[in-house]
C-alpha cells in the first residue's frame, strides 16, 4: 500500500546521537521462574541489535556525571549544524490560515477543512479497516504549530473489558498475522496493594507462584495494583500470590468471565511516587510530519503542567526516534535525562522523512525503548506517537518488545496519528491494556492536517491534546484516573461514565 509523503516540510537538521552498543535484553525483574510445565510465563529474550547508525550525522555527548553518579549541568559548547536541505514551494494558502482556526462548539471542524472520508476505509460490517491509497484532499488549514490545537480522545480497555473482548472477536486479523496479540481483557487477575490507612502503595512487588514451582513478580503501579492475564501469564488453574513480606494466599483461577480480585494491606505507609521517566517513541518517517511539528510546541506545555501539578518532582526525559530498514536511520535512541531544554532541543530538530511504504520498524524502536535506563522506583511512560504498525513478519518481535516493557512496569501510551488503520489500532491497543494504560488517537475535530480515520470505539470525549495527555501522565503519577472538566469537552461519542462506555441491554445479542 502507497504511503502518503509530507510535504512543504522545513527540514531541520539532525542532531548526532548517541550510538548505543548492541542491546541483548533478558527478560527484566518481573521475569518468571518458570517451572518444568512453563507456568508462569515470562516473555523471551529480546535480539541483539547492532550500534545505531546515522548516515552523515553528528552524535551527541553523553550527560555529564559528577560525584555518587549525579548529572552535571555544563554550558554546551557552539557546533556547526549542517544547512538544512532547501524547503519545499510554498502550497497555495490563504494567509488566513497562518492562524488557528476556533473550534466550533459542537466540536467539528469547519466545513471547508473536512474532506469526505472514504467509504473504503471501513467494510460493511464495520469491523475490519484496511487505509485506502490518499486522494487528492483539498488544502486543509495549516496554522502555526503551537500548543492546544491538535485535538484527541482516549480509551481505556482494561475498563471497557466485555467491549474489547467483542472487538478482537469481531477482528478477522489474525488470520492475516498469525503472530497479532491475543490479550483478553474480560479474565483478569487484580492484586490491590495499599497501606493500614487505605492508600495504594507504589512499587510494592506481587509474586504469583504457579502450580508447577514457576514464579512471576511484578511490581505495582502508583494506584497499588499489579494486572495478571492468567492465559498471557499461563498462570495455570491455581496459584499463591504474595505481596511484599505478607503471607501467600491460594487463588483459583476462574474459567468463566469476569474479573477477580486479592488485596493486600501493608504494615509499611504508602509513599506517593516522586520520580517520572518519560519517553517519547516516535514514528518520524514522511507521513508523520504533522504530528513531529505539532509535538515540537505541545512537549513544552505537557511538561510544565505536569510540573506545576507535582512540585518537586524528579523528571527525566527521553526519546527512541525511528524509521524503517532502508532508511538514513532506523532507530536514532535518546537517552533518558533531567535535562529538559536539552530533550526540547532534540525533538525540534527532528523532521519527518523516509518511510515509502505502510508498515515501520517499530519492532526495533520498541527494543530500544526495552533497554532504556528506566528506574525502578519511578512512574515509566512511553508515548508511541506512530501512524503505522509493525511489519507483518515483526508483530511477534513487536509485542515480545511490548511484554518486556509490561515487565518493567512501563506504561505504553499509544499516539494514534492520521494513518493508524486496524492492524495498527489493534496492535496498539493491546500494548495499552497490557501495561495498565490507555489508547489515545488524534481526531479531526482541529481541522489540521490529514484526516484521521475513527477507531473501533464505541465512546470517548474529545479533549485538546496537550490537556489529555498531561491528565494521562497525571493519573499514572498520582494513581487516580482524571477524568477533564467540562469545558475542556469538545465532542462526545456514545455513552461515557468515567472511563467506562455504557453497554446497550442488547449487547452480544446482535
């Protein structure tokens, strides 16, 4: 399938990363003992990838480490960027659209910026979306990239467990990629770990011992739970579950739908989490130039609400930019740092360029983004900011990747852009449900850029973009789910209640 190019684009010059060695990931702490009948899964070992290679391009240096490990700030010494190649001819737009365009009230975007969405991009049952090649759109408002005018909505499967389980059935997916994820929402096993006076405790670590002597541990998230997929995790028909120095409880697992539940009261008090690692995974081939120039203004403001939200908190920030196997690079690796001028400056000299077909390397992205240097004791966001899915071959490597992240308690936050279709949707949204988080997608309601096609969701609000993902980001730090106010509303789909879509009296009857 053609992929669309972007143009007009500015290209701004790369700046050098820093070449990794080769990455061999095991599996992390939260890694099984698996027992003689493979109880208690863990996911295996990632593939060694080779040093990151950059065809003309300068490598950054390393953060500067003083005593006991700690990072130095210096002053940046002046280098020589390389000239930009020339721009684009300017497309024929008005000037009036060198400015943001208000959203309407009932949240649409204005007539003349819609173009009419194919009908071929969904078939006539409304389950399987294939993109279909890009016609010639007419111009479509351009504003100055800033903060606040992208507009997104997100979902969270793990609350909407008896909709996810229809939507995979109704997927015929997986007779195309035998390797797609298969995670079912609707059988889950939730330890809840909090303290003597009721508060969830962070980092606290849950071990599942399996039948045959096989144990997985993971730690909680700062709303003090740990998610356990019995069928993913093998977890076998019984297990003993502890958590931190309390003693084991025996648990059968259900066959039958529905969630089941173990809590766990510590003697210890609770302490609210005070660090936050931050990764930005972006797709930065052709297509995705939109969203690059976007993210430049929108990175800032996230990070100051966050910030402002959480006084004292200890950030660090990094980035795994990819393309494809082909290109002037396939993954260009960041690594995580405190130094967020530095991260700002990183992510404005990123441009979009590469790609020609559909599929990405985000297998390889997501292994580079497993090897990171996440702490233990801090909150672990990615962003996967992507308009494509893996290639068919890699989905396994893909989600193997994904698992090992799940593992080390990261929570993947999909960025769906304009030209995510059902394999990337699908793929997304399981990595979401996986590691405890949500699948967030642009939407057309600005007005800018391509047009998105809608997922397979049946309710969601449509907020600003910068505002969703800092009330993401916030509720994975403080460990209660932020639901906007009602002015930051633009647009509502189905029935929403908190995260939950309301089901029909004649759900799966049809």
């Amino acid at each position: 399938m053609e992929r669309r190019m972007h143009k007009g684009l500015s290209a701004l010059a790369i700046v050098a990363m820093l070449a990794q060695g080769p990455v061999a990931i095991a599996a992390p702490e939260a890694a099984s003992r698996a027992g003689p009948q493979g109880l208690c899964r863990s996911p295996d070992p990632l593939p060694l990838l080779g040093v990151e290679a950059f065809e003309g391009q300068q490598r950054p240096r390393p953060e500067p480490m003083g005593k006991g490990g700690r990072p130095v700030r210096v002053a940046a010494a002046p280098t020589a960027i390389p000239a930009p190649p020339p721009p684009a001819p300017p497309a024929p737009v008005s000037d009036a659209f060198s400015v943001a365009l208000p959203v309407p009230a009932d949240g649409a975007a204005p007539a003349e910026a819609r173009p009419a969405t194919s009908e071929a991009s969904r078939t006539t049952d409304g389950t399987a979306r294939i993109m279909p090649p890009y016609p010639p759109y007419p111009p479509r408002p351009q504003p100055r990239p800033q903060s606040g005018l992208l507009t997104a909505g997100e979902h969270d499967d793990l609350l909407n467990p008896e909709l996810y389980a229809d939507y995979v059935r109704r997927s015929s997916l997986g007779q195309a990629v035998p390797d797609l994820p298969q995670l079912d929402t609707d059988r889950v096993l939730t330890v809840t770990v909090k303290d003597s006076a009721g508060r969830p405790v962070p980092f606290a670590p849950v071990v599942v011992t399996c039948a045959d002597g096989g144990q997985l541990t993971l730690r909680t998230t700062a709303d003090g739970t740990a998610v356990f997929f019995p069928d993913l995790d093998r977890l076998g028909r019984e297990v003993r579950v502890r958590a931190g120095r309390e003693e084991e409880r025996r648990v059968s697992i259900a066959r039958s739908r529905g969630g089941q539940r173990v809590d766990f009261t510590l003697g210890q008090a609770a302490r609210t989490a005070q660090k936050l690692d931050l990764v930005l995974t972006i797709d930065t081939t052709g297509s995705m130039g939109d969203e690059i120039r976007y993210l430049q203004a929108e990175l800032g403001a996230i990070v100051a609400a966050i910030r402002a939200d959480h006084p004292g908190l200890d950030l660090r920030v990094g980035f795994v930019f990819y393309r494809d196997v082909g290109d002037d690079y396939v993954t260009a690796t960041v690594p995580l740092s405190r130094d967020i001028d530095a991260a700002q400056a990183e992510l404005r000299q990123r441009f979009a360029g590469g790609g020609g077909d559909y599929p990405e390397a985000m297998d390889q992205a997501l292994i580079r983004a497993a090897g990171l240097d996440w702490r233990p004791d801090a909150v672990k966001t990615m962003l996967l900011v992507a308009d494509a899915p893996p290639h068919d071959d890699k989905f396994g490597l893909a989600w193997r990747a994904a698992e090992h992240l799940r593992h080390s308690r990261v929570h993947i936050v999909p960025v769906a852009a304009s030209g995510v279709a059902d394999k990337a949707e699908y793929a997304m949204r399981a990595m979401a449900a996986a590691t405890q988080s949500r699948y967030t997608f642009l939407t057309d309601d600005s007005g800018i850029g391509n047009p998105h096609a809608p997922p397979a969701i049946d309710c969601y609000l449509v907020t600003r973009l910068d505002a969703l993902l800092r009330r993401v980001i916030d509720s994975q730090l403080s460990g209660r789910r932020i639901e906007p106010n009602k002015d930051e509303i633009i647009r509502s789909l189905g029935q929403y209640d908190q995260g939950r879509c309301v089901i029909p009296p004649d759900f799966g009857q049809q």
